[in-house]
C-alpha cells in the first residue's frame, strides 16, 4: 500500500474521455450539492491512474463532436468547452444531392480535446481550493485489480491503491462475441485555408458523395470553425482497417473539393479506429470468489458506450459520468453505485440489424448504406433521427424511424439476426 495514504473514494484508470468526463461531472455535481447546501464534511478522494496527465498536458489529441439539447443541463455542463455549435447541418447524398437539416431543438457542438480537458482542470481546481475534492494523479499503468469484503485494491507500478469504487475505462474485450463488426476509420485535418472562403455557417455532417468501398460506407465531413478554418475528415465504416495512404489520398481530394484548394496550413491532424459492434460489453466486472457485487465498473468504450450503428461515445460518456458523480456525490457505497445502460436494449437489437445489412450491401440482400442513411434523414425530422442515434427516442419514434428504413434489407436482417440467436442459445444449452 502506497504509504500515507487514505482509502481513495474511487480510482479512475484511464483518464481518457470516460475518465474525463467522470471527473468534469463529479467537479459539477459537487458544485451543485454546495449550493443546495448540502456540502460534504470530507473532500471526495479521486486517484487517477494513466500514464498521460490530460488535465495537466491538455494534449490535442481528440475533437469531439456531438448533439446536445438547448437550454439542457448537458448543453450548460459542456458551454465553456464547446469551441462551435450549429442549429442547422447538411447531408449530402452520393449524386451530389444536398439536404439541408434544421436541428430543431437540438444543436451539434464541436468540443476539442485541449479545451475539454483545460475546462475540466479549472473546475476540478475549483472544487479542489473548496475543499470538496482531492484528485492525485499517478502517471503510470495498472497493472490489476483484486478485491476483498473490505473493498478494492489497484495495484500500479508506483504501489497500491485502496478504494471503495473502481471505474475503469481501460480497453476490455466483451463479455459476448460479436455476430457482425466493422470499424470506423476516421482522419481529420483541422486546415486554415490563407483566403478566406469557407462558408462559417454550413457544416456538413456527412458527405456520401465520395467514392465508395466495396462493404460498409464512407462519407466525408467538413465542420468549418470560421471564415478560413475547418475540421475536414474522411470516415469509412469498413469490415477490414484500411490502408493509410489510401485514406490519405481520400481526404485529400475531399478537401480540395470542399475548400476549394490544396492549400492551407494543417494545425491539426487526428486519427482513430473505432469499434462498431454488436459484441455485448459488461458495465461490471465479475465479482470474486465469496462476492456478490463487484467494486469495479466499466465505463467508455470498455462499458459500451459507443454507438455500434455511427461510433459516437460523447454523450453516453457524458451521461454515465453524470450518473456516477450523482451517487458517489451523494455518498452512495462503492458496491451499490450503479453505471445505467448507455443504449436502451432494443436500440443495441436495431443497431445488430444495421451492422448486419452494411455487411450484406446491396449485393448481398442488405444495406445500401449512403441510400439508408440518406432516405432516414429525407424522411424523419433531423432531431428525431440524431435522438435515436443518441438512445434518447422512445419506442413511438421509433417505429416512426423503422417504418422509412428499406423494409426488404431489414426483414432479412432481422430473420438473420433471429437465426443467429436460436443458433446461439441451442449452442448454449448444448454446452
Ligand atoms: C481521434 C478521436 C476522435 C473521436 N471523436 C469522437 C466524436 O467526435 N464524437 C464521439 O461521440 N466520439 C468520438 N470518438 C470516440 C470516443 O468518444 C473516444 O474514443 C473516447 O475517447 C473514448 O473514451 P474512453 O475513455 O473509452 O477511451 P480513451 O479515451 O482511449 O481512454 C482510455 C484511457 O485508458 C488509459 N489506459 C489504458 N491502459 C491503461 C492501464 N493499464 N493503466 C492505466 N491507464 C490505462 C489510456 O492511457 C487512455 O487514457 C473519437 C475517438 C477518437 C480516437
């Protein structure tokens, strides 16, 4: 045990975008409980463990991008962070065609990563000179957990740390297999352009008219921060990683044709693989021996959050971070604090059916995906389509949703996915 110090409340590992936001919301959470006057006798005890300080060395390692509703509590938790927000988008479909989208009540906010994570810093620093909390950083790896009756012990290259909650958003394989998997290959050059020509208010969220890969989609997207800044992507959701160069050469062309030069200053470039699947992550991490609830609980890409059908993780994170700093805040027991599902169980069914048409493709008796996504957007109101693709619809909306999805595709997805599942079960019962 590291000498001098004190049960921690929790221990983060990972401070990456889950572990960041449980530690914006917690600073939020205590601010709210101060003014309601009901201020904690004793600072929360964080620990965080990951080789990378962000809130310290602020990288600019991510842009996010998300909706949020106007006048909520996320959109006020995120404001000082958001760097632009648009109320309207535009999708483009694969001839070129634009549709314009009003968003209606919601608004798609840019948050970079050096922002969030400065934002973060100043109210945890706050909290910190209130005396409500105490965050110590370990800038090294865990290197596991144990748990006993008396709570959970994470053992780091620098010691051991003693905690009554452990919240850990390093990567974990799932608990059940995936049936259909992609991944979304994304790269993103945030470009200053030396005349200024970019069109401030037209954000295109996503581009279907650049060339196609044989299985899955790619679209590309320009999200311009003023008259001659913008943060323009290629994305692929393919089967297979895809060649570099290739997505270079993609992005490339991409951007002549929505800047309208080869030119510019890039100040930025990002880059990432993520996982589109419908293999089931647990949020809990199975007990031991003598246990009936674990201590350690998953949260961000490890606990599911991100979106099979599109790979966004912002809000579910922001979500479950809020649930999180709400118990620990409100002195919950480490063993009882609970992560809420990130996606209602029949969102994760229909995003299965998804990810099993874009698979098939058109040849195959499945998806045209540029055509699904497209014929979703013409023929639902924007917000009610991003709401679904956020968990937030309820079932009404819903079916609204499904009844403009090509019904042949899906019937034959969803008699596949049934199959899948029968074959699943009897495979279980014969084990
Ligand atoms: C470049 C990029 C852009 C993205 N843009 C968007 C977007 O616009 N909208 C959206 O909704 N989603 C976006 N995502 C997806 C998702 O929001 C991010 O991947 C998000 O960062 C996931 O958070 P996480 O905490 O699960 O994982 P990470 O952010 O990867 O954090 C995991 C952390 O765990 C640490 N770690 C790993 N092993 C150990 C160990 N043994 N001990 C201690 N620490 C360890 C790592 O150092 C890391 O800091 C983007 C992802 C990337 C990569």
């Amino acid at each position: 045990m590291r000498r001098g110090s004190l049960p921690a409340d929790a221990v983060l590992l990972g401070s990456g975008g889950a572990g960041t936001a449980v530690l914006h919301q917690l600073a939020l959470a205590l601010e709210r409980g101060s003014c309601a006057g009901g201020a904690r006798r004793a600072p929360l005890r964080v620990v965080v463990v990951d080789p990378l300080d962000r809130l310290v060395e602020r990288p600019a390692d991510r842009t996010w991008c998300s909706w949020v509703e106007r006048g909520s509590a996320a959109e006020a938790a995120l404001a000082p962070a958001v760097h632009r927000a648009w109320g309207s988008v535009h999708v483009v479909a694969p001839d070129g065609a634009d549709l314009p989208l009003d968003l209606g009540r919601l608004r798609y906010a840019m948050v970079r990563g050096e922002d969030y994570y400065a934002h973060v810093a100043s109210l945890v620093e706050r909290a910190r000179e209130r005396g409500a909390l105490e965050v110590e950083h370990l800038a090294t790896t865990a290197d596991g957990v144990r748990e006993d009756g008396a709570g959970a012990v994470v053992t780091t290259g620098s010691g051991e740390v003693r905690a009554s909650l452990v919240l850990d958003s390093r990567p974990a394989p799932p608990v059940r297999a995936a049936t259909s998997s992609l991944v979304q290959h994304f790269l993103g050059e945030r470009v200053r352009v030396a005349v200024a020509g970019v069109d401030p208010g037209r954000a295109v969220l996503m581009d279907f008219s650049v060339p196609q890969p044989p299985t899955g989609l790619a679209f590309g997207y320009c999200l311009p921060t003023d008259a001659s800044t913008a943060l323009v992507e290629h994305t692929a959701f393919v089967p297979e990683l895809l060649d570099g160069a290739t997505q270079a050469a993609e992005l490339a062309a991409y951007r002549e044709r929505v800047l309208g030069t080869s030119g510019g200053v890039v100040e930025h470039s990002e880059t990432g693989a993520i996982p589109m699947t419908d293999a089931v992550f647990s949020r809990r991490a199975c007990p031991p021996p003598g246990l009936v609830r674990s201590r350690v609980l998953r949260l961000g890409t490890a606990g599911g959050a991100v979106r099979p059908s599109t790979g966004y993780a912002f809000s579910a994170m922001q979500r479950g971070a809020r649930a999180l700093a709400d118990q620990l805040v409100g002195g919950v027991a480490g063993d009882r604090v609970d992560l809420p599902r990130p996606y209602p169980r029949r969102h994760a069914w229909m995003d299965a059916l998804v990810l099993r048409g874009l698979l098939a493709g058109p040849g195959g008796g499945g998806l045209d995906g540029p055509d699904f996504f497209v014929r979703l957007f013409r023929r639902n109101p924007a917000d009610r389509v991003l709401r679904f693709l956020d968990g937030l619809t309820p079932p009404r909306e819903e079916l609204a949703l499904m009844s403009t999805a090509p019904l042949g595709p899906m019937l034959r997805a969803t008699a596949a996915d049934a199959g899948a599942r029968a074959s699943r079960l009897a495979g279980g019962r014969e084990r």
